[in-house]
C-alpha cells in the first residue's frame, strides 16, 4: 500500500511542477485524474480545468484531516447500516427450524410467552386477586389448561402465591400439583420457591427439602438464594438451626453468593437461643463475604437488644450502622423505623424519616415508598395526632434537591381506612376524590372501606352511589361483600337500586354468584316489584345462572299470589336462548342387547341407565356418554344450529348447547347432540368423545354438526334406530356444511376438572 502512495505523489507532483506539452500534460492530468478518483472516499467528481492545481495536500486519500471529518464519515457509514440490510440477512433462506432434541430438558416460559391472549389472561387473574376473589381467579386459570389459551408459568404462580399469603397452604399445594404435575406445564424457580414455603410454614420442612432436592436432581436450573432462605426459616422454626446451618455451608459451596437474609435466618435463630457469640461469629463472617449487607441484619439485632433490656447495645447497633453511610433500600429502612417505633425511639425514627425525604431524587434514588409514609401515618392516628398524620402525608424533603413522593393507590387506601376507623367521613371523601382526579384508579379496598363506613354511618344514598362507582370502574365484586351490601341495602328500601347494580355487574365475566341473583330476587319480590324480579329472572336464564329450587318454589309463589305464575313458568322453561326446554322423565327405561351394542367398552355410569326423551321415535336407543367422559365436554363455542325432529320439545341452542330442566333447576345440560334421528343416520365420535350425525352414504353423506370425528357405527356406543322420518321431518332437519360451526375453539373447554361431576348423557 505505501508503493502506491508513493507513486500517486510522484505522479502528482510531476504533474503540477514539470512543464509538459499541451497534449502529454492533458495526458498527465487524465491519468493524475482517474487514479485519485479511484482512490477517493467520496464519489464527486473533479473536473479537468482543476485537476491540475489537485494535490495531496489538499486531500488526502487514506485518512481524515480532521476528527470532524471521521466523526462523519462514520455517521455516514452508521446511517447506510441501519438502511441496508447485512447481505446475510439477504441471502438468508427459509428453512424450517431444526428439530427439538427429544431427550432434552423442557424449560419454562419465558417473559416472551406473556403476550396477547396469554396476557390478557394473566390481567384478568391478577385483577381478581387484587379484589380478593381468589376462588373465581383459580376457577378461571384451572378451565384455560383446557382452552386454546393455556396459562403462563407465571399466571400459575401468581395464583399459587396468592392463596400461600392468604395461608390456604393447602390449596397451593394442589394447584401446584394441578398445573405442573397433571396439566404438563413447566415451572420454574418461583414454582417450587412457592411449593417449599407452603410446606415450611405447615410445618412439614422435610417435604421442603425432598423438593429442594429434586430441584437439584432434575431442574434443568439451580435453586436461587430464596430457596436457601425459606428452607432456613422453616428448619430454624422447627428447632432444627443446625440442619440450617449445614444448608447455609452448602449453599455457599455451591457457588451463590453470601445472601444477608439467609444469615439473617441464622442470626435470628441463635439470638432466641441465646448464643450471642455464634451471631457475632456468623455476622462477621457475613461482613468479610459482603462488605455491602442488608440493615436487617442491624435490625435484628437491635430487636434482641432491646427484649433484653439492653438499650445501649441497640443504639450502639443502629449507629454503627449509620456510621457506615450505606444506601439502603427503602425496605431496609422501613425495618429499621419499625423496629425504633416499637421501642419508642420516636426521635431517631423521625430523624431516619427526614432523612430518607432529603434523599429522596428520583429517577436517580428511590429512598421511601408508601410503606414507609404508612408507617409514619399510623403512628400519628395511633398516638391521637390527626391533624399531624395529614401533614405527614404531605411532607417532602427540606434538601436541595429532593422532591417530593408521588403516592400511590396504597398510601392513599391506608390513610382512607384510617380516616373511616375513626369516623372522619369528610376527610375519606375528600382524599377519595383526590384520588380520583389524579391518574390513579382506587382498587377495591378503597371502595369497599367507603361503602362499609357510608353504612356504619346509615348514609344509603352514599354507598350505593359508592357501589354504583364501583361497578362502573370494572372492579370485582367478591360474592360474601356483595350479600352483605345487598342485603343491608334491601333493609333500608333500595332493592330496585341492587337490581340496577346486579345488572351491570352480570355485563362483564365472570358473572356474579348466584347467591347474589337469590338475594335481590327475594328483595325484589318482598318489595312487590314483580316486573324487576322478572328481568332478574330472565338474566338468570340468559346467563346460565342456576335457580335453586328454594328460589324456583319462592317466585313461583310470589308471581302465583298476583295471577301470573303462567307467564313466570314460561320463563323459568325456557332456555337462555329463548327456546323451550325438554323435560327428563322421572322413570329411567333399561336398554335392551341392540340398542347396547357397541357399549361394551364404555359402561353405564354409576350403574345407571339413560331414560327416554321426548320426541325420540318410538325404539330409538339412548345414548350413554364413555366411562371417564364428562357432558361438559360440549363446549357452547362449538358446534352450529342443529335440526329437531317436528313434535319434539327439545331445544338446541345455535352453539350445540341443549337445555334442559331437571328437578327445579333450569341451566344447560351440556348435551350437544340432536335427539331422534333416524336410522338413515350414522353416530360418530371424535377421539375426546364428541359425537355428531352423519348422513349415511345413501342420505348424501353431510354432516351435521361440522365436527369430523375417528369412530363409525360398529364401535361407537351411542346408534340410532326407528322407523325413518316422514317427508316432512326430513326436510325439517338442519344441514350444516362440515366447515361450519367450529369457532376455534378447543376440545377440552369447558371440561369438568372432578371425576365425580361427569353424569350421563341422554339422548
């Protein structure tokens, strides 16, 4: 490269400084030309007349003149790399991706998988844990195993951490054992995190470590230092602190790090013991591992101090803490104030309170949250200084620099509950209302404070415009408060009003309790408003809300005593698509050999037969559903209209779904298939049970129910017979093109999770 550096400037000077004929020196400056055009960076061309006075001094080819200059070129150059694809990305072909390696370990989702619907679905649990509806959010998760839309790892564990800090241990550990070991879901460190604390705080530390264990054995991921910690506190809870010590040894041997909390653990359970000098040991072995520990461990100590009367140990603690200047987190130092308050050490509390508000620069430093404003705030309504505890809710800090604290829905449904505790209505509203007009969303412990309050203080009209906002907001309703309102409302005149609400509330999903219809309904009738008691009705018709027959029997009189138990009849016989609905004969009628062939492999439930229908032509047999297979298996978003045979009074619904009443109780019966079809028809299933007519080769061979499924005649149990269908019923029957009526749905939505539930299914 510098013999062609070299030449270039000879070339060039010889051409500037040696004076040639006309035509050799055009020549020269043609040359000169082309090879510095070559060797340019840019593209721009030089002309002729000033090729001339061109020399190396004036461009250089091979570097940059200045560092502007590069700084450009390299802008340049960055601007054409984010507008032109890399050829690799040109060239790329699209070839399947490899094959999963079978004998490969399966790993968990990860945050990427929580998107779209699978998001949705973790919202709307995590909105009815927040209202405290934990039973409606583990109904919800359980049914989506079994829908297109399958849970998350972290939708599974969000509702397994939930029912573990409402201590129901053992719900958790069946939900675990729901998602993880039955439904094939993958969890990871969270899950099983979850699983040993359940056990732990039941007490039973071994099944803890057997999981523990297994974590090791076949996790494709290690334990993580909260694993270490929970194991740690249930041993030393159970009095075994030198099983935790041994755990604490192995964990450091396994390669994590000096975790504070973990040899807070231990800290705390010799100090009980009394063995002070085995704290002291652990806490400076924490100190030579961690040079940066947690304020806990201080706190811990200063605890212990203090049970023991020895005050100057604690201070002398909490100081040397200070005197470190370390940045704590506010968690630590709410810990820290806790434990302060408690001892009546107002005056360093307070101190350690001011200071976190001049530390507080945010987004650089978080120094406080809203626990840490709570505390202060309960501390002022518990020592009687109201007006101070508004004042601290509004403090920020006196440093330059600091800014004030952006609270959060907690902090003000802390001061709120305060606030109704001790009957200052007014102050509530008008901090509710602040609430509201800032671009915060009061959760449901807010408005269910104001509503309880407004009725301690007989204020109706209040809490039920409360209620109404409630609703309004989209906010759950958890089916004991709901009763409660209702009920209290009802007493004092407001049961049009309840009606009102219950009607918003069965707009959205999940749909409200039926206790809830059954208390307005009573309300509604007791208060003679009839004409409101009959929408309710109807909703519960239209929603698939069971009446029980105490509330059947109930309106059936209450409309009967005014003459209109007919028109309440027809309503309660109707199905929620507005057809009427069959009714199930009390005497079942045994099968006989033919209509049982087929059978064989899949007998009868509970040792029960299946009783005639209405409207099924004379000999047809009933068909009994296979062992092991629920009715709930039809899912109403599958399927299409369905035909019934003229003179029947069985309805179905335009999604298969078949209504029926059965003893009082007016709901779907979960029955998709078409009663009485000839026996030009053939019945067959599909591989989880579904089953749908076929017309035979001779009737055009048209399915009726756009569900393809694997079993013919010979081997499925359920066959039609009879004498075949006039003319007239014929063209009756509804034909569905096979591509019609699958709404995308799958095939184990809806299915009945209980063995115990599944019941026989007639035809």
């Amino acid at each position: 490269m510098s013999f062609y550096r070299f030449l270039l400037r000879s070339l060039l000077r010889r051409s500037s400084s040696t004076p040639f004929p006309a035509s050799a020196s055009a020549s020269a400056s043609a040359s000169g030309l082309s090879l510095t055009n070559i060797l340019r960076h840019d593209d721009h061309q030089i002309s002729a007349s000033a090729s001339h006075t061109y020399s190396h001094f004036q461009h250089r080819t091979f570097a940059f003149s200045s560092a502007e200059e590069a700084a450009a070129e390299r802008r340049r150059r960055k601007r054409r790399l984010r507008i032109e694809p890399p050829l690799h990305a040109l060239r790329r072909e699209n070839y399947p991706p490899p094959p999963r390696d079978p004998n490969a370990p399966r790993l968990p989702d990860s945050t990427s998988a929580l998107v779209g619907p699978r998001l949705n679905l973790h919202n709307r649990v995590q909105s009815l844990i927040r209202a405290g509806d934990l039973d409606a959010a583990s109904t919800v998760v359980r049914h989506s195993v079994f829908s297109n839309t399958r849970p998350t790892v972290f939708t599974c564990n969000a509702i397994i951490a939930s029912m573990y800090r409402a201590k129901r241990y053992n719900d958790a550990i069946a939900l675990f054992q729901f998602f993880f070991n039955q439904s094939n879901i993958v969890p990871n460190v969270v899950s099983y995190n979850n699983l040993i604390n359940a056990h732990c705080d039941m007490g039973n530390v071994d099944t803890g470590l057997e999981v523990y264990r297994h974590i090791i054995a076949n996790a494709p991921f290690s334990p993580s230092s909260v694993t270490y910690r929970h194991l740690t506190k249930g041993l030393i809870d159970v009095g075994r602190i030198e099983d935790a010590l041994n755990l604490l040894r192995e964990m450091l041997n396994n390669g994590h790090g000096a975790d504070s909390l973990v040899y807070n653990n231990l800290i705390s359970g010799f100090l009980n013991l009394g063995n002070l000098e085995k704290a002291n040991e652990l806490f400076d072995e924490l100190k030579e591992r961690c040079l940066v520990y947690d304020g806990v461990v201080n706190a811990t100590f200063m605890d212990w101090f203090f049970k023991q009367g020895r005050e100057k140990e604690a201070m002398d603690s909490y100081k040397s803490l200070l005197d470190r200047q370390f940045r704590m987190v506010p968690a630590t130092c709410n810990i820290l104030i806790e434990v302060l308050l408690r001892y009546g050490k107002k005056v360093e509390a307070w101190a350690m309170f001011d200071q976190m508000l001049d530390n507080h620069t945010p987004p650089n430093i978080h120094a406080l949250n809203s626990d840490t404003f709570n505390l202060m705030v309960n501390e002022c309504f518990k020592n009687g200084q109201l007006k101070e505890a508004i004042a601290t809710f509004r403090k920020v800090g006196t440093k330059a620099g600091s800014r004030p604290f952006s609270m959060d829905v907690a902090g003000y449904a802390n001061i709120i509950t305060r606030y109704c505790e001790h009957g200052m209505l007014a102050e509530a509203d008008n901090l509710f209302k602040e609430l509201t007009s800032k671009s915060l969303a009061p959760d449901v412990p807010s408005h269910r404070t104001m509503i309880e309050a407004y009725m301690k203080a007989e204020r109706m009209d209040d809490a039920l415009s409360m209620f109404h906002r409630m609703v309004d907001a989209g906010l759950r309703v958890v089916a004991n408060f709901g009763n409660r309102v209702f009920e209290e409302l009802i007493e004092n005149g407001k049961a049009v009003d309840c009606g009102q609400i219950l009607t918003k509330m069965g707009e959205k999903d999940p749909k409200p309790d039926p206790t809830c219809y059954e208390i307005v309904v009573r309300g509604l009738c007791n208060e003679g408003s009839l004409d409101a008691a009959q929408d309710m009705v109807g909703q519960m018709v239209r929603y698939g809300v069971g009446l029980t027959p105490s509330l059947r029997e109930f309106v059936c009189a209450a409309f009967g005593d005014v003459g209109r138990g007919e028109e309440i009849e027809r309503l309660l016989s109707t199905s929620r698509w507005g057809y009427a609905s069959r009714v199930r004969p009390q005497m079942p009628r045994p099968l006989n050999n033919t209509q049982m062939a087929g059978t064989s492999d899949y007998p009868p439930l509970n040792g029960s037969t299946n009783p005639p229908q209405v409207g099924t032509p004379s000999g047809a047999p009933q068909g009994v559903w296979p062992a092991g297979c629920s009715p709930s298996l039809m899912n109403e978003n599958m399927g299409s209209s369905q035909g019934v045979l003229p003179g029947s009074t069985q309805s179905f619904s335009p999604s298969g779904y078949l209504q029926s009443s059965v003893d009082g109780y007016a709901g779907p019966s979960q029955v998709g298939g078409p009663q009485g079809m000839p026996s030009g028809f053939q019945q067959t299933f599909g591989s989880l049970g579904y089953s749908h007519p076929q017309m035979n080769s001779s009737a055009g061979s048209s399915p009726m129910c756009g569900y393809h499924g694997t079993q013919n005649l010979e081997t499925s149990p359920l066959q039609f017979n009879g004498p075949p269908p006039g003319p007239s019923q014929v063209a009756g029957m509804a034909q569905v093109p096979s591509g019609e009526g699958r709404q995308g749905s799958h095939p184990m939505d809806g299915q009945s999770e209980d063995p115990l539930t599944a019941r026989q299914a007639t035809y």
